[in-house]
C-alpha cells in the first residue's frame, strides 16, 4: 500500500517523547507564509481541522494524524512526504519548539505505479477523520 506520509525514526522519536508528555497529537501543514510552510504538531483539539483540509494518513508508532490544508494539497499531491526532524527552532506554537528540534517535511514525487495504486483506491478524504479509538 502507498502511504502519502511517513516518519523517519528520529521524527517517530520525537513524537513518542511528545505525546507522552503531551497526550495525543496531530500534524496540519498549511503551506502559509514562514513558519506555516513547516508542519504544525498540536495536541488532538488544539487546531480545528477544516472540510477543505485533507487526511494524508498516520505517522509514527503513537499512530499520528496527519493533514494538509486543501490548497496545498492541490501542489503535493503527486508526491510521498516524510516527515523529518532536525536542530532548530521552529515556530513556537508547534509542541516540539521547547525541545531545540522543528519538524520539517521531506518530498519525493510518485512512481508512476504508486499513483495508480493511489488513484484505485480513490482519492484522499477531506475533513476531520476520527481516529480508532480517539476522537478530535
């Protein structure tokens, strides 16, 4: 199955550490000016996900919700984002920003074999999509 987002192990890291001390968390990328280009970690109810905001999938072991304002996605669809975390300081009203670290989203484009396979499966729901077990 192609996945439109993932983590890398050190992202996953982070994100254990954080939603232990955080509870449950949720990504939004909103393709804004400066640091909304990056994307945003927020406790689950902390940010009002929106019709036009696209569910790109879970990240991570803690299972981690991931969205995409609509607009951006229009650009990004055609590629597999990783979600990425490296020394700095992001903005300070992602949860990671006290701990020295930002987030920061890596992109590659689709084979042509994972856009068919994306594209039968039909295409990425819009809106807020509970999770197992939680709910936003």
């Amino acid at each position: 199955m192609t996945k439109r987002v993932d983590a890398t192990a050190a992202a996953s890291g982070l994100l254990e550490r954080l939603t232990q001390q955080y509870g449950p968390l949720m990504f939004h990328q909103s393709g804004g000016c400066c640091d909304g280009s990056s994307p945003m970690c927020y406790p689950i109810g902390e940010f009002r996900i929106g019709d036009s905001d696209v569910f790109l999938g879970r990240i991570g072991s803690t299972d981690t919700p991931f969205y995409i304002g609509g607009r951006q996605f229009e650009y990004w669809q055609h590629t597999a984002l990783t979600v990425d975390v490296v020394p700095g300081r992001g903005s300070g009203f992602s949860v990671e920003a006290p701990e020295g670290m930002r987030f920061l989203v890596r992109s590659r484009i689709f084979t042509d074999g994972e856009i068919r396979e994306l594209e039968h499966e039909g295409g990425a729901p819009r809106g807020v999509q509970p999770p197992i077990g939680r709910a936003i």
